[in-house]
C-alpha cells in the first residue's frame, strides 16, 4: 500500500484546494498502521455516505476511504415533497458531511469525476488522481432528454423544473405553485418506470393537492402517468385523491409526454394537448453519469447489473455500484440505497480481510409516503438472497398500511432523523 | 418467558448449515443495520419522546434485554401487538434471525445520540 499513501500525499500537496478537510488530514496522519487496502467512493448521497461510514466502522479503520463527491452538502430527496406542500423547507432537508468525515476519518474530496480507468484502478477527477483498489460508484440516476431536449438546458429546467434532486429546483417549483394564481392548473408527469422512488411522483401529486386545496381551491393538478396505472401504493393513493382531494386531482393513466412546448407550457402526449400554469416535467431516468462513463452499463439498458453479494459490478471487475443506478427488481428507495451499501461495506471488508463475504443477505426496507402535511403510510418488505435466482426477493409478511394516519406520519418523520443520522453521522 | 426461549434454542440447536452462516458475525450485523433506518446506528436511535419510532429513550434497541427483545418481535410477527410497520419486518424475518438480532441488540451500549443538525442550502449546490 506504499504507493497509495504516496498517491494520497501528493493529492494533499493540493490538498486545500482540492476541498479536503483538515479532519480527514489528521485522521491520516493519526493512522498507525498502513491500511489493508483503499476504497474510493465516488458520490455522497445515501448509498455513497453509507458505505464509507461502514467501511470504515466494520474495517475497525484499517481500511482508507475517500469520497470524492461534487456537492458540499447532502440535500434529502425524501421529504422534499413537502417543501411542495409547504411544511418543510429545504434547509430542514439540508446536512453538511463534517460529522461524518470526523467520525470515522474518512477523507473528502469536492470534485467530479471525469474518467475512470479500470485497468490502472484510477480515477481522474478535474483537479486530480486517485487510485484505489476497490471502487464503488453511487451516482444516482441522470435524466434521458433524447425526446425531450427543449428541458436539456438550465434555461429550461429554470421554467421547467424536474425537482427530482432535491436542491433548487425544489425551491424553485414550490416558488411556482405559490405565485400560480387560484384557479390555475399544475401539471406534472411520471416517467416510465423503472425510475428513482416509485411512490414519489403520486406523494408529490398529494402534496401539491394538499397545498392548492388550502391555499387556491379553485385550482387543479393534472396527472399525465407514461405507465399503465399507478405503479406504487396504488390502492391508498387512489383513495386518498377521491377522499382528501376530490375535484383537485385529475389522473390520465398511458400519457407519456411526447413534447413540451417551453413557452407556453403545453405538453403533448400522444392523445392530448394539455395547457399548464405551472409544469413540472420528470424525465425519464438511467443510471447516474459516473456508471456511463465507467462502462457500467450494456447498451440497450440503462442500468448496472449487479453481484447482489457484493454489489460487484457484473461487467467491471473491483467496481461496486450502489444505489438508484442499481439494476431494477429492488426498489429505487432511500433506505434501500443504505441497505445495499451495508451489503456492500460487509461485502468489501471481507474480501479484503481474505474471508469469503456473507452468502445470505438480508435486510429490511420501507418506504414512506406523506398524504397531507401530518398523515403518512408505508410499503414495507424484507429481502432475502435467493441462492437459485441469484437475486434479493421479497420475503413474506411485506405490504402497504392499511391507511394513512397521523401516528404513521410522525414515525416517518423519525425515520427521517434516524436515517439522516445513520447515514451522516 | 423460559418456554419461549428454551424452545427457540431448541429449534436453532436443530437447524444446520444455515444457522451457522446467519448467526455468523458479518452477515447479522448487515441485517441489523438495516433496522437502523428507523432505529439508529448500532440500535441508538435519536428521536426522544415516542420517537425512535416508538421506543422511548430508556428502551432503545441498543442494550435491550434479549428475552424482551424476542418477546416483542414474536409478538409483532403473531399479530398480538398491534404496530404500524413492525409486522412486516418481523413476518419477513425467520426465528433464527430474529434470535441473533437479540444477541446483536443486546450486547450494544446504549448511547445519546443527538439528532444531525441541519443547514441553510448553499447558492452554488447543483440541481
């Protein structure tokens, strides 16, 4: 490991500049022994953070981890639908990563990834190198504007925002949906799936309602849905618009947008012309920029196959992918994006230490969805490896609330902390 | 109390292969941390009053007694506790696992954690 302790003294040579904290500096230098090896993470989302964290925890230290990620701050895409509804704003969705690093001496570089070079194991950033022995990659998903370009540019996105990042975009919709005058129309879509929260799109619709009904009551919200029905929870939302919100949601199941006509806000799918007040577009998604440009992806599908033991990349050898790039049968959640970097640091730590990783994996995931400001519901399963299939499948006694309620908005919002907390922390 | 736990080390002391893989330590603290969603890092969760999901403060997950922590997640798994969500997980899950989640819980030291303070959105984050 001698030349990856070089590497990482000339990268601090340009340390400062290249973002990296102090605290990650003396974590070094605190190090006594020469690590079993180095990770390099590249993205610091939920799957990102998590698995560095646990890297780092499980390999009681002895493994050197670096995360490289753009952003200087983690925004939560869980809840932010509330910023849309009004109850949240976005810096109460909004964490720094200082804890995080300091805790568990993980070192941080604020940079994108540019390249990666598989065989030499090296990453090539703007403003720097990193080589690694393991690399895991969880860049989340990146939109596919090939039909429709006109929402490719920022100039687009600042009319048409996506919101589906949490960050400004967010801030900027709920910006929209408050100076719509009352009796205006929000349009929004959902895109082909699979795509990143599969409830997402329908709680988004259900606080947008649950802001129009209090606040401009004349209004309505559109729903162009490119799938044939609601694809989550479908039952309990059907119910919850027909129940909290009749007459303000409107729900066109087969509409997948065709074109958007940025001026005027007119969408076209294939049966309709549909006028907007306010429009918010959510293309449709492929796994994030760093998996295309890491080959990690076949051509005629757009996400990574994965070792559901290890998480391993089935194209790429040393590369881990986690995360909503994962190939779909497992849910694009948050907790799921935790649960599989857990595998994944268990995975890494054993390999490392020269033991075979767990044969078995299993784990727990929910997602929760907010109705109203306070009234929440959950999908819930277990995953178990199947040894047959070679896949996690869902395990039996899984399911969906049976309503909504208060109570199970208030242990969404605990799970909310708790889950920031693990990840950050 | 005694009928319940004598039976389930009966019925692990019969299984094979299987138990010796799940009660193994890598693979138990994987499943663990995935309760920690909901329950905290290591069973410390951070919410108090009612929170931490409906384990007060002085019953967290981290340090709970293991006879207590069998007993309620059989009793999710009958449906004789009623729960918002812990049903699913303990239906998912088999008696050997929910065994070695309670010597996993268990031998962790309950701490204080405090919830991770948020912040004001810096103008230059993308999206």
């Amino acid at each position: 490991m001698q030349t990856n302790r070089r590497d990482f003294i000339k990268l601090t040579g340009v340390g400062l500049g290249l973002g990296l904290a102090n605290a990650s500096l003396s974590a070094f230098a605190r190090a006594t022994k020469p690590p079993i090896g180095r990770v390099v993470v590249v993205g610091g989302g939920y799957a990102g953070a998590t698995v560095a964290k646990y890297l780092r925890m499980w390999s009681l230290g002895a493994i050197e981890v670096i995360v490289v990620e753009v952003n200087k701050q983690f925004v939560s895409c869980p809840l932010s639908n509330l910023v849309l509804g009004g109850s949240k704003s976005i810096n109460d969705l909004t964490f720094g990563y200082d804890a995080l690093k300091a805790n568990h001496g993980i070192q941080w570089v604020q940079d994108t990834v540019t390249a990666i070079d598989s065989t030499a194991k090296k990453v090539t950033m703007l403003r720097g190198e990193l080589s690694y022995d393991r690399l895991v990659v969880a860049p989340g998903i990146d939109f596919i504007y090939n039909d429709l370009p006109m929402l490719a540019s920022a100039e687009g996105q600042q009319q048409i925002p996506h919101a589906w990042k949490a960050g400004w975009q967010t801030v900027n919709l709920r910006k929209q949906l408050e100076a719509m005058p009352d009796g205006g129309v929000f349009v929004m879509n959902v895109p082909k799936a699979p795509y990143r929260c599969p409830p997402g799109p329908y709680e988004r619709v259900c606080q947008v309602a649950s802001y129009l009904k209090a606040h401009k009551p004349r209004s309505k919200i559109i729903v162009l849905d490119a799938n044939a029905e609601i694809i989550s929870k479908k039952g309990l939302f059907t119910k919850v618009w027909a129940t909290l919100y009749p007459g303000i949601v409107d729900y066109r199941p087969d509409s997948a947008v065709t074109s958007v006509d940025v001026a005027t806000k007119t969408v076209t799918t294939d049966f309709d012309k549909v006028s907007a007040d306010v429009l918010n577009i959510i293309p449709p998604q492929r796994a994030g920029k760093i998996a295309q440009i890491a080959n990690l992806t076949e051509k005629d599908y757009p996400w990574c196959e994965v070792d559901f033991l290890t998480y391993e990349s089935k194209l790429v050898q040393n590369v881990h992918v986690l995360g909503d790039s994962v190939a779909a049968g497992l849910p694009k959640s948050a907790h799921m994006a935790t649960n599989q970097a857990k595998v994944c640091a268990n995975a890494i730590v054993q390999l490392m230490a020269g033991l075979a990783p767990d044969s078995v994996p299993v784990f727990a995931n929910t997602c929760y969805s907010f109705v109203t400001d306070k009234s929440a519901m959950h999908v819930a399963n277990v995953y178990r490896y199947d040894e047959a299939k070679k896949i996690m499948i869902s395990a039996e006694g899984g399911g969906v609330s049976l309503a909504p309620s208060d109570k199970e908005g208030e242990y969404a919002a605990s799970w909310a902390q708790n889950i920031w907390t693990d990840v950050l922390t | 109390m005694m009928g319940l736990a004598t039976l389930l080390i009966t019925s692990v002391a019969s299984a094979t292969e299987v138990f010796v893989l799940s009660a193994s330590p890598s693979h138990m603290r994987a499943l663990a941390a995935s309760c920690a969603a909901c329950h905290g890092t290591l069973g410390n969760a951070v919410v108090p009053n009612g929170g931490g999901n409906g384990v007060d403060k002085a019953k967290l997950l981290a340090g709970i007694d293991k006879t207590d922590f069998l007993t309620k997640m059989l009793a999710f798994k009958s449906g004789e506790r009623e729960a918002t969500v812990m049903h699913r997980h303990a239906r998912g899950l088999n008696t050997q696992e929910i065994e070695g989640l309670a010597t996993y819980f268990s031998a962790q030291t309950p701490r204080q954690p405090s919830a991770l303070p948020s912040q004001v959105l810096n103008k230059n984050h993308a999206n």
